[in-house]
C-alpha cells in the first residue's frame, strides 16, 4: 500500500499545476490553493495576529496547553506562500507535538528581497521572547522556510540572543547557489521542484547580496552553539544534498542533530500525512522530538 501512496503522491506533483519558476502571481495563487484545499478539522483555530510588527497566524488545538510554542517559517522558495495557507501543516504537527503555533508572514521577494524574510523571522521570536521561556520555544521551517529557520539562529546567535530549545527543519533549502550534487542526480525522480525552477526564485531572493553569505545560504554557515536540530528529507528531492550537507556542518560544530531521510518520498512529503504513511510517520518524530526538548536549558 505505500509503494501506491509514494506513486500517486509523485503522479499528483508531476501532474499538476504548480510550477515553481512560473510566473509569479499565478503560481502563488495556485500554491495557496493546493494548500488550503483540504478544510481544517474542527478543532483547529487559526487566529490572524501581530508579534511586535509582524504579521502572524496563530494555530491552537482545541484542548491542547499553550505553554509551549512553534514558531513556525513556512516554505514557498522564498516567493511563495503565506502563513494563513501554512496551517493545515502545522496543525498536523502541533497535535503531534502537543503545543501551540504561529506561523510568519515573512515578507516574500522578488518585492522584498533579502534580508526581509530574515529580518522579519528575526523580529517575532524577538517579540515573542517578550512573553514566552525560550525554553519553551522551538522553531520549525520547511523548504526555504527550514534555510530560514537555519539562518535565524545563526543570526540569533550573532545578537546573542537566547536559543529556543530545539529547532526541526523539513526538506531545508539551504544553499541557493544550488551547488549540491542531488540538483542534479536526483533530477530524474524529484517530482516537484526543478533547477530551472530554484534558480528563478534565488535570484528573486537574493537580489544584489552573495548566495554564498552564510545568512542566505546555511550550508556555509558556523553552526557552533544552535539547540538540538532534526532534520527531515526524502530521498527522491533534488535538495536532498541541502540537508545532508546541514547535518555534516551541525555534527562538525558538536550540535546534538537527527538526521532522517525517507526512502522513495519528495520535497516536504510530511504535507501529504493525510494520505503517505511515510508522511505521518516523519510527523510523529517531529512531533516527538519537540516534546522531547522543550524545557530543557
């Protein structure tokens, strides 16, 4: 049975009509809807709000403790999406986790390149440090939201700012040169996302910066002193070597990281848990791990 969830899952990204490197309105229009198609469960609140000057969505299970929360930096390769259509994601593994959420509204590029995004991460765990233990704290990022996440820290670190207990990171796009070996020998199999594609979208976030700034692109960062870090990948994505080369850089800098990769699944497959066992399965580690780590210095 999960050979034919792996199968309809790719027919379903390689079919449809999402294209990463297309033109840009369109495709955010398209991303949201993919996302938002399926209705929330009853429980699920979403609540649209501020953290100091950010915009933010706030996701509560109905019954769950708020005293720990996921800061959450959706993906959409720094051009695409929104927090509002990041929820169905994170409600899935806030009930795994068992906390609350809230979800950024980064600013997106090509309107408002680089640092905006990290500027705005920066801001909400700031002014959520206002009220909130950092060790009750975790971020969580997928795709260029999981580099977001990366750079985060890094830049937290710089201001030495206090760490949040862990940090989880799903299909990481952390390096925007795309000079990972997978760009190309995963370009076979990886249902989703194309070079072509990545390429479009760097230049849109980057702008006049250098890729190659550790802030843009974790792989060349320092990762001394970042809290325990999960990261999660499937083996049929052509960032596979982001989060590969992440893990080595956190293991050199003696961070406590979990790497899994999923064997035969694409980009950020914990997105169809609904219908991929492998994709709920990768949830409930995630899930786990954040319990595990929250409240511990």
């Amino acid at each position: 049975m999960t050979d034919d969830q792996k199968r309809a899952v790719a027919e379903m990204l390689r079919t449809g009509p999402l294209d990463l490197g297309g033109e840009l309105h369109e495709q955010r229009r398209v991303l949201v809807e993919m996302l938002t198609g399926i209705p929330l469960p009853d429980d699920v609140i979403a609540t649209s709000g501020h953290l100091g000057d950010i915009d933010v969505v706030s996701v509560d299970i109905a019954g769950v403790s708020a005293d720990d929360v996921v800061l959450y930096l959706h993906g959409g390769a720094y051009a695409l999406g929104t927090a509002a259509s990041s929820v169905g994601l994170v409600a899935d593994l806030m009930r795994r986790a068992g906390v609350r959420g809230v979800s950024v509204d980064y600013r997106l590029a090509p309107e408002s390149p680089y640092p905006a995004a990290l500027d705005d991460a920066v801001a909400s765990y700031e002014a959520l440090l206002e009220s909130t233990d950092p060790r009750r704290i975790a971020l969580v990022g997928e795709s260029a939201g999981g580099g977001l996440v990366l750079a985060t820290l890094v830049a937290l670190r710089a201001r030495g700012v206090p760490m949040p207990a862990s940090a989880v990171v799903f299909s990481p796009w952390a390096d925007l040169t795309l000079s990972g070996r997978t760009i190309h020998t995963k370009s076979g199999v990886d249902p989703a996302l194309t070079a072509a594609g990545l390429r479009t979208r760097a230049a849109d976030y980057v702008g006049s910066a250098d890729p190659t700034d550790p802030l843009v692109s974790a792989v060349h960062a320092d990762l001394t002193g970042l809290p325990p870090l999960l990261v999660q990948a499937g083996s049929d994505e052509i960032l596979l070597d982001d989060a590969l080369r992440v893990v080595a850089a956190a293991a050199m800098a003696d961070v406590a990281v979990t790497l899994q990769i999923t064997p035969g699944v694409p980009h950020v497959f914990q997105a169809f848990a609904a219908i991929l066992t492998e994709g709920a399965a990768a949830l409930d580690a995630a899930g786990e791990f954040l319990r595990a780590h929250f409240g511990k210095p």
